[in-house]
C-alpha cells in the first residue's frame, strides 16, 4: 500500500465518525483545547483522547502543548489530500455517461443484444 492510500485510509477512518466530524468542524473554526473539545460534546476526556490521539495520527489534527493545556488546530493540508482525491472523479461525473442505464446499454449492446439507445420494436 502507498504511503498516500495509507494516509488516505486513516483520513476516512477519521472521518467515519461523527463526533470526530464535529472536532474537524469546531477546530476549523478556531484551535481549541481538548477541555473544550470534551466539554462541547458531552464526552469525557478519556473518550476525547481517543478520538485526538486517531485524528493526530490520520495527520488531520496537530497538538500544542502550553503549561497544562494541550491546544489542537487543524491540520489543513490533509483536507486538501481528501479533496484532491475526490477532484480526480469529477471529470466523470461531469461525463454524463455514469448512470447505470447507460453501463447497462453498453452491456447489452457488446453482447448483441441490441444497440445503444434504440427503443425495440414490438
């Protein structure tokens, strides 16, 4: 596996949950402490470390340590990963020609069946 599918794999995992979602959204807003982070959610410190310690080592969130607070800030490059990825697609789904009537047609007309875009007669 590449370092960037791993890197992407983590990022996805990352975001598979919703309430690291919500952290992603908060600290693209502003940094914030992880007190913050715990008091916002409802969640207790223990749960948000987890949470941190999978968003810090998807790349996605950096920690700043000053005197007993720990501050988190987003790491915005690995959101512009994710979006790079998701950009190489759109110029199929630009295509037009994504819709499984249409992968269905070519299917059928590569068998013989009958030809693209052509209703059959009765």
């Amino acid at each position: 596996m590449k370092a960037t599918e791993k890197n992407l794999n983590l990022v996805f995992d990352a975001l598979a949950n919703e309430h690291r979602r919500e952290m992603i959204y908060h600290l693209s807003l502003q940094p914030a402490s992880i007190s913050d982070l715990a008091a916002a959610r409802d969640l207790s410190l223990q749960a948000i470390h987890k949470h941190i310690n999978l968003l810090v080592e998807a790349g996605m969130v950096t920690r700043k340590k000053s005197g007993r607070t720990t501050f988190l800030t987003l790491n915005r490059s690995s959101m512009r990963e994710i979006q790079s990825w998701i950009n190489q697609f759109q110029a199929h789904w630009d295509g037009g020609n994504e819709t499984l009537e249409n992968y269905s047609q070519t299917i059928e007309f590569k068998k013989g069946l009958k030809s693209p875009n052509k209703k059959e007669k009765k």
